[in-house]
C-alpha cells in the first residue's frame, strides 16, 4: 500500500512537470505570433503617396514595400481606379530588378481630375506571407504644390545684428619740461668752453652754488 503511494506521487509530479513544460511552450508560441505575423512585406511608401494631391496627371504608381517580393504571376498586383470607377493601368505591374521591394505599374494619359484610388496585393520572398492594402490620390490641375510629403517651411531668421564697440583713442602723454637751469643758460655753455681754452681756469658761477 505503501508503494503504491509512491508510484501515484512519481506519476502525478512528472504530470505536473509536463503540465508545466505545455503552458511554457503555449506561451512562448504565444509572444513569437506577433512577431511572425507582422513580418509581411507592409506598404511602406508611394508615389503619389497616400493623401497627395498632385497638380500633373502620374504617367504610373511607385509603391515601396518592407521586405523584397517574390517573382510570381498574378501574385504581386496593383490596381488604379479614377474618379468615374474605371480602370487606369495599362499592362502588368512590374518589379524592379535592382530593388525587389520595388513594385510599379504604367497608367493611360489624359487622366481626369478628381480622387483615385489604389488597391495592391504582393506575396513577401522573406516568409512567403501575403499582404494587401489600398490608398488614395487626388489629381487636381489647379494645385499650386506636387510634393508627397509635403517639404517642411522654416521661417527665415533675421539677420543678426552686428554690434561694433568703440574705438578708444590713445592717451596723449604729456612731454616734461627741461629742468630749471640754476642761473646757468644752456644756450652759454658752448661759449664758455671756448672761452675757457683761454682763460685761466677758475671755478664757475655755474658749478652750484
């Protein structure tokens, strides 16, 4: 009786473990579905864009996907109606050779004003998932701009004020005087001396008092 205790404790501790293995894989799977199931080749940008409004009629549509596409018939499509339902597309879309994520297609001229709109489809060469979306233009003659985005205006800033500080003018520095002369002209002295070759020598007036 005894071991059968045991046996029934092994058996339902190892179910629990593979209870708990199960509800670890489930929630795993779980948190990578997201990941996996946005790894599409998703619309990233056009031309014209989504929204735009165009003043010159497109001669085709540009779209730029997320990942590269994969070379299949009838798998990669665009489809361009105009203002009054009708088709627009001339041909089959085409994928660009030196850019796989590159997906086009040719429309008639003579377009008419009014909105369009696209619808695509493509099939990823990365994980083999399909994708599709639609957006829309509007082809108006009388627009001033053809931009998609719009470029962004920066306001001009005013020039910048120079500011010149003033020019000091240097200090005029007063030129002494000559010395007082104690009784004794300098203008005599060259007088004296040639007198003195020929007078007796004595002591001066000059020499101080």
């Amino acid at each position: 009786m005894v071991s059968n205790a045991i046996r029934w404790r092994a058996n339902l501790g190892k179910a629990g473990v593979r209870a708990g293995f199960a509800a670890a894989l489930g929630l795993g799977l779980a948190l990578l579905h997201p990941v996996f199931g946005e790894a599409h080749a998703r619309y990233l940008r056009s031309e014209p864009g989504h929204g735009a409004i165009v003043s010159v009629a497109p001669s085709r549509v540009d779209i730029w996907f997320g990942q590269e596409l994969f070379r299949r018939q009838g798998e990669n499509r665009i489809e361009v109606s105009g203002p009054d339902g009708q088709p627009v597309t001339v041909g089959d879309p085409m994928v660009d050779d030196d850019d796989r994520t590159h997906l086009s297609v040719q429309l008639k001229s003579g377009l008419l004003p009014g909105a369009y709109q696209v619808t695509w489809r493509n099939l990823s060469a990365e994980d083999g998932d399909s994708d599709e979306g639609e957006f829309g233009f509007d082809f108006d003659p009388a627009a001033a701009v053809t931009s998609t985005p719009m470029a962004a205006t920066h306001p001009t800033a005013p020039p910048a004020t120079i500011t010149t500080a003033p020019v000091s003018s240097p200090t005029q520095t007063p030129t002494p005087a000559p010395a007082p002369n104690d009784g004794c002209p300098l203008g005599l002295l060259p007088a004296l001396g040639l007198a003195g070759l020929g007078w007796p020598r004595r002591r001066g007036r000059c020499a101080g008092r």
